[in-house]
C-alpha cells in the first residue's frame, strides 16, 4: 500500500478510503494475507483511526475483507456464485458439485414449510442429508437435503441409519432417478444459530436461503435449503437473464 494523503473530497471520507483500499487490495496484496495494524494503515493514509474503521467495516460487508480471531484482518477469498437462473439441471452431487458430505439422518421430520413443497402428508419419512460448501478453505453454505423416503426406496437395504455413509447412500439412490426439472428461489435471511455456527457467523447474520425443488415424473423428489454467507457469495443468472420477483413467505428450514 502505498502512503498518499487523502485530500478534501465531497463523497464521505470514510468512502473515499474504502475506494482507495479496495484498489490497493487488487494491487498489492493475495487471499489470506494481513493487513497491517489499524494504527499503521491510519497513519499511511493520513486518517483518524475511526474513519479508517469505517472503511474497513464497509469492505467487510461487501466481502473485500474478513476479521479472523487471533489473526487479524485479512484479504478475503473471491465470491462464490449461486446459480439463480440456470437453464442446466443436475442431482445434488453429480459432477463435482462443490458440496462436502457432513452427516445424514433417517426418518428425520422435516418443517411444515418443507413438508408443504415435497407435497407430503405429516408423518412421511424423510431423509436429511446435510452438506457443506467450501471455499479457500472456509465454510460458505450449509446445505439440508430434504428425500422423501418414497423416493429412494432402495435404501430399505442400507445398514447405516445415519453419518456421512448414510448420506452418500441416499445421494447415490437419488441420482438413479430421471430428472425431470428443478426450480429454485433466493431470499435474504438471518442466519439461524445452528448454521451460523457452521459458517463461523454470529446468529442473526445476513444469509441468501437458496431453496431448489427437484422433480421427477412423479412429482417433487427432494428438495434442498442451503445457507449462503451474505459477505462471500453473488448471485449468478442463466442464459436467458430473467429475475423473478416472488412476495411468498421464507422457506424455514
């Protein structure tokens, strides 16, 4: 970084230093490095130590920058994308699709919400499969995978009741099935304390809720609810470019 002075400007101060740094960030500094102290880079730049907070407060909550425990602030990794609008279809963990095994449970009851979207009666066993989405070694997304039992009936034979082994049972049954189509909706959330533990967050935090529904010829066969962290993810559209603009109620999961 370099030491310019900050002149008079008519945009706040504290924004014309975010811009500043978020160019030196681009310049001179990798992902995962840290950045020097506040008193260092207040003196750099020629700024009271609050304004320079307020700089890097503002590039924390556009993702620029994370504040790790014990070591400081640093550069933070690129965005994930959410695909929003993609024309493409594929099963929860085919091709490589960036999500990480945790655990599984059996017979696990489902919200009403979710329930209502797999189109379920109360008391249908469901199978839960929850999945990780890492990036540069951080946990970005915590995923639930909601599978009607009626779906993959063929799990009748799977010893394990429950674990990662369970999981890649029950992801292996449901990629036997011929996909017919998905549909998918993105919403702004807080995050709940289970996720935010998982992705290093504090409860309440801004998170996008990704909800898809898969279906088959016979109707809904899963359906996924996966947690974005807000600071580290963009959405990214398909070919076609559409938005759809839906006032129905969160899906909680």
């Amino acid at each position: 970084m370099g030491t310019t002075q900050l002149e008079t400007v008519p945009e706040p101060k504290y924004w014309h230093l975010k811009t500043v740094l978020s160019e030196a960030l681009d310049r001179d500094f990798s992902v995962g490095e840290v950045l020097p102290n506040e008193r260092e880079l207040a003196a750099r730049f020629g700024v009271a130590r609050a304004t320079l907070r307020q700089a890097l407060e503002q590039l924390e909550l556009e993702g620029r920058l994370q504040r790790r425990r014990g070591v400081g602030t640093t550069v933070a990794p690129p965005r994930v994308g959410v695909a929003v609008g993609s024309t493409g279809h594929s099963w929860p963990g085919e091709s490589a699709d960036g999500w990480e095994i945790v655990d599984a449970a059996e017979a696990a009851l489902p919200s009403a919400a979710v329930l209502k979207l797999l189109g379920g009666a109360p008391g249908q066993p469901v199978h839960t499969v929850r999945r990780t989405r890492v990036s540069h070694g951080q946990a970005v997304a915590a995923e639930l995978l909601y599978v009607p039992a009626s779906s993959v009936p063929g799990l009748s034979a799977i010893d394990s009741p429950a674990g990662p082994a369970r999981a890649r049972a029950v992801l292996r049954e449901l990629q036997r099935l011929a996909l017919e189509g998905q549909d998918r909706s993105v919403e702004l959330g807080s995050a709940r304390a289970d996720d935010a533990k998982e992705l290093d967050r504090l409860p309440g935090a801004p998170v996008l809720v990704v909800t898809t529904r898969y279906f088959t010829a016979a109707g809904t066969a899963a359906v996924s609810v996966a947690t974005y962290r807000a600071d580290t993810c963009r959405l990214t559209f398909g070919d076609t470019g559409e938005v759809e603009i839906s006032h129905q109620a969160r899906v909680a999961s």
